[in-house]
C-alpha cells in the first residue's frame, strides 16, 4: 500500500497546523493510501552545522527525529510538511527539521510526491509556502496543487473549523497527492524509474 508521511511542524499537537494535517487523512485512506501523522513540532531540533559526517555514514550526526524519519521517508510515497507562519516565514523548527532530513539522506527523492500546508491567523501564508516547497523542488519530487493554496487561517483549531474554504482545500490537496501517487506508480510500472542525467556542480573555488 501506499503511504504518506505528514509532518507536523507546529508546537502543538492539536493546533492550526494539526487541524488542517488531519482533515487530509481520511481522503487519503479513502484513495487507498496509509497516512501517517509525526508532530516533530515540540522536539528539540537543532540546525545543520555543515559537518558532512551524513556523506560518511548516510545520516545526521544529531540523532534526533530527523534520523526517526528518514527511514520513514525512504519508504514513503510522499510527504506533507505543514508549519504554522513565524514572522512571515516557516517556524524555526520545522525549517531545522528540513533541512537537515533532505541534505542527510542520501536515498533518491525522485518522484515521491511532496506538498506544503501553512497556516496563520492573518498573513505571511504564501511567503512560507514559497519556502517549503523548494525543499521539493530541488529533489526530483512532484508538488501537489489543489484549489487554491495550501493554507488555513486561525488562531485556534477552533478558528480553522470556521475556514471552510481552507479545509475544502486541505481535502482537494490531498486527492490531489492521491491522483498523482498512484499515476507515477502507473507510469514507473508502464516506463521505468525517471532517471536524471548527473551534472556537473558549478563551484568557483579559485576565485576566478
């Protein structure tokens, strides 16, 4: 079967966040997809330090959730990273938690299916939006759309059962992941794995 990952970037398990993570999964299951919830919100997830010991041993040398998951998302299909906004932007932890579990992990990426959820009382949704979607964008992975973008508003759990647009979007995103998860499967099956040519890294160390 296949599976998604959720990740919850929020502080609390049961917030904004939290709401619009959980109305995806009933979609999901319904598509015939296992879904599953980490709320790596309230740990304690400290930043890359550029040590590139993950290059030596295939993980992060901070063995925290982000090692938790990693193997999670080696054999996942797909992956929802949702964060409620900080100053315009994702929360601090949910951007430690990223960076270190896409610049560590040393297995292929290459059409899992990837998508942002943001949440907010009032404005700085798309900014964070933009951010965590390049997570994606530089790994091979598909990003899922729906209606409108992926964002709720509220203060409150509460709040957000009032956005009914922000949930109808939340249910739209992820048939939309669905739809897309079990197309690759079908195109894998019918083509074979995509492959991408390996470049060369432009780097300029002479100073020239």
């Amino acid at each position: 079967m296949p599976k998604v990952l959720l990740i919850n970037g929020s502080p609390h398990p049961n917030g904004c966040t939290a709401r619009a993570l959980k109305e995806m999964i009933p979609v999901f299951e319904s598509q015939g997809i296992e879904a599953e919830l980490i709320h790596i919100g309230n740990k304690d997830i400290r930043g890359c330090i550029s040590c590139n010991t993950c290059s030596k041993t295939g993980k992060c040398v901070f063995n925290d959730a982000v090692n938790e998951t990693a193997a999670k998302f080696e054999q996942a299909d797909g992956l929802v990273i949702g964060s409620p906004v900080y100053y315009g932007s994702p929360n601090g932890t949910a951007l430690a938690f990223m960076d270190r579990l896409f610049y560590s992990t040393p297995f292929s990426k290459v059409n899992k299916v990837g998508a942002a959820v943001v949440s907010c009382r009032r404005g700085g949704n798309t900014a964070s939006f933009d951010v965590l979607n390049k997570y994606f964008t530089i790994s091979g992975m598909p990003v899922a759309s729906a209606n409108y973008w992926n964002q709720v508003h509220g203060f409150t759990a509460e709040d957000v059962e009032k956005d009914l647009e922000g949930l109808c979007t939340m249910r739209n995103l992820a048939r939309s992941m669905s739809y897309l998860i079990h197309a690759l499967a079908a195109a894998k099956d019918a083509c074979g794995a995509l492959e991408f040519e390996k470049g060369p890294f432009t780097s300029f160390p002479d100073g020239k």
